[in-house]
C-alpha cells in the first residue's frame, strides 16, 4: 500500500536519444497512471536505474555514450537491477539485434514503429497493474 492512499504508481524508465520518442512514451504511459523518468542515453539510463530502480526499463539500442545493449548487460549485472524488466524498443530488428539483446537480458523486444497498446500489453505482462 502506498503511504499517501491507493495503490503506489509503477514506475517505468524511458531510456531513448530520441527526444519525441522519450516524450511520446512519456505522455503515453504518464496517462496511463504511470510514473515516468527519461534518459537521453544507456549511461545515464544506467545510472538513474540503479539510483532508483524502476519497475521497467524501455530501452533502445542506437544511443551515444553507452548503447542499449551495453547498458542491458551492466543493469543485469547490477544488484539493485538485475531483476528489472527491461523491454528494448528500437527501430533495428534484426535477428542479430534480438538474439544479442535476449542474450544479455532482454525480456522482450519492440520494433519501432510501434503501436502503443501492443507495448502496453507487453508491460502490463512484465509488471501487472496492482
């Protein structure tokens, strides 16, 4: 039970160098009753996961200072997020992409574009609504 009333918000982390992406998915999941917090790219998504770990990670793989498949193995690795959710969510898709990707972790995978209740449906399955 959170302490202010009601159920406590999930939590999701955005983690995207794209700045509608991060938005889009921002807005999305803000309305749908989420918390959200946002990451330009895998080091600082690296970082502000382990600092307050969310209930999900949405993680794409092009990013500078630190790709998502780079920062995927350092979260598994981590003890305060190794059992994280983590959903990659990128415009690559190829067969290489998610095999490296589900090697490292990943428990799922979204190719950009998406459509917004598909991932909604994947996360909801990862992290159920309280």
């Amino acid at each position: 039970m959170w302490p202010f009333g009601g159920a406590r918000k999930r939590r999701v982390l955005i983690v995207d160098d794209d700045v509608h992406v991060r938005t889009m998915l921002g807005m999305y999941f803000g309305d749908s009753g989420w918390d959200t917090s946002e990451a330009s790219d895998g080091q600082a998504g690296f970082e502000s996961a382990v600092a307050a770990p969310p209930d999900i990670i949405l993680l794409d793989i092009d990013m500078p200072v630190m790709t998502g498949p780079e920062a995927l193995a350092l979260l598994r690795l981590n003890e305060k997020t190794k059992q994280v959710p983590i959903v990659m969510v990128t415009a690559r898709g190829t067969l290489d992409d998610v095999d490296i990707c589900i090697s490292r972790g990943a428990n799922d995978y979204v190719n950009k574009p998406f459509d917004f209740s598909r991932l909604k449906a994947k996360v909801d399955k990862l992290v159920p609504p309280a």
